[in-house]
C-alpha cells in the first residue's frame, strides 16, 4: 500500500510540475535583453560568408576522381566473394604477402608473409603508390590468378628456440551421395 502511495504522489507531483512549464507564454515577455537583430550585420555576415572545401573539394578534376572513388569502394563493399581463378577486374580487391631475398640468400620484409595480415588495397582507385602501384600494373595484366597463389615454404632450417609462423591453406570438395 505505501508503494501506491508514494506512486501516486509522484505521478502528481510530476504532473503539476509539467502543466507549470506550460503555462509560460514568450510572447508576452520583452526577451530583447537576451538577443538583438541588426539586419545590417545579418546582410553583410551573408554577403561576406566563406564556405570552407567539402568532401570533395571545390577542384572538379579532384572531385570527380573523389566521387569515382567512393562510388568504387560502395560498390567494393557489397560483393564479399573471392576470387581464386580467373582475371583481376580493373577494380576488384586485392590482396597479397610478400618478401624480398638478396642475392647473399638475406631474407627481408618477412613479417608480410603472414597470411593472416596480408597486404589488401582496391585496384582502380586514384590514391595507389609504392608497391601497391607495381603490384596494380602487373596484376591486371595475368589472364588467371590460379597460377599465381601459392603456399609459403622455406628451405631454412630451424635452430632451438627460433620462432616459426607457419601458413597454408587447404581447399576441399564435399562429396554428395544419394540416399
């Protein structure tokens, strides 16, 4: 019973308390002391109004490369499948590991060999440089990326305590059979 009580008091108490804010009326109160207009300096803040570069700049050649851009990172987005055999598309996502060997047999950049972080950028788009840019150019040119992707193996040999990241992938066909 006092739960119903004290409900019912504060059901009133808010009720009151909302109907008071209701009963303010702005038109009969001189609010000129809280803002002025000058019309003078709202015509001429409009007049000398700057507006600074947007999204896509004010530069229509770098605008439309902008928008071509956005428009092929949407698209990007709504196909997830991946491509293991046939061409690269001239806009499709790639990605790919790599490393560099000197001709002493030196091993460089072998952390980017980690299939799981590979190196992925979106071909067509206007931003590409470095190695990205190389990789761009000669990818387009393969007629079948099948031949191409590949498993990592090294002919090194491991002493006691090296550490070893191991990658490989394996593709399989499920066989249906009738019942």
């Amino acid at each position: 019973m006092k739960k119903r009580i004290i409900s019912l008091i504060l059901v009133v108490a808010t009720l009151v308390l909302t109907l008071t804010g209701c009963a303010f009326n702005y038109a009969k109160r001189d609010l000129s002391k809280y803002a002025t207009l000058n019309s003078a300096d709202v015509k001429n803040a409009l007049l000398n109004l700057s507006i600074k570069d947007g999204t896509f700049g004010t530069d229509p050649v770098k605008r439309e490369e902008q928008v071509k851009d956005a428009v092929l990172k949407a698209l990007l987005s709504a196909d997830t499948t991946k491509k293991l055999i046939g061409s690269v598309g001239t806009n499709d996502q790639f990605a790919y590991c790599y490393f560099a060997v000197d001709a002493d047999g030196n091993v460089f950049y072998s952390g980017n060999m980690d299939a799981s972080k590979p190196t992925v950028f979106q071909l067509g788009l206007t931003g590409i440089t470095g190695l990205n840019e190389k990789v761009a150019e000669k990818i387009v040119t393969i007629s079948n990326i099948k031949d191409y992707i590949y498993s990592t193996k090294s002919a090194n040999t491991v002493a006691a305590g090296d550490v070893v990241s191991v990658t490989y992938l394996v593709e399989w066909t499920r066989m249906l059979t009738a019942q």
